[in-house]
C-alpha cells in the first residue's frame, strides 16, 4: 500500500458530514470528511472521537464550553462526552473512530 494524499482525497467528493474511510489501523477507521453547518448533538458511550483539521475552523460545543480548532489543531472527544460539531464555513478533516462506530447523523 501506498502513502495516502488526504487532499486528494478530500478532493473526491463535495458532500457534507458524508466521512470516508481512507484507511485503518488497530481496529480503527481512517477518515476524511467535508463539514458544513451544524451536526446534531450526540454521544458515544463506547469510543473518544478525534477531529484533526486540515482547513477551515470547526467549532464542537460541549455541554462544559465550546472548543474550536484552526487547521493543524487537533482534539479528542472523550467517551460518553456530548458534543454538537459546527462549520459556519466548509471545513475538511481527519477523523479517527472505532471501525463500526455509526455517524450519528
């Protein structure tokens, strides 16, 4: 297998909160995906959820505080964490989950 080119990936599609695996590791997905508006408030009860943005700035409120992050900037939301992601402009990133965690969405 080859090195993955994210932004080639990323280049593949134009929908929205629609992730696709690139890869896996560890009993883990790979995942690019494009963010636009807000997601619907939703927890994991059995897996973090990692976000690493690659462009643009992602909001994800949380019951305690909204964290945004800028591209480079990464967080992890911890298990049975409540948490509403945000994009008021397109926003493209990593995610990393359990292989079979569902998009709540």
């Amino acid at each position: 297998m080859g090195a993955i080119n994210l932004a080639a990936k990323l280049a593949t599609f134009s929908e929205h909160w629609q992730p696709r695996v690139v890869g896996q590791f560890n009993g883990h997905d790979l995942m690019v995906a494009k963010l636009k508006g807000e997601f619907v408030w939703h927890k994991h009860d059995d897996t973090d959820d990692f976000f690493l943005v690659l462009a643009g700035r992602l909001t994800l409120r949380l019951r305690t505080g909204d964290v945004t992050l800028g591209p480079g900037e990464l967080y992890v939301v911890p298990q049975g964490v409540e948490h509403c992601p945000v994009a008021e402009e397109e926003v493209e990133l990593l995610l990393i989950e359990r292989t079979g965690t569902p998009n709540t969405g």
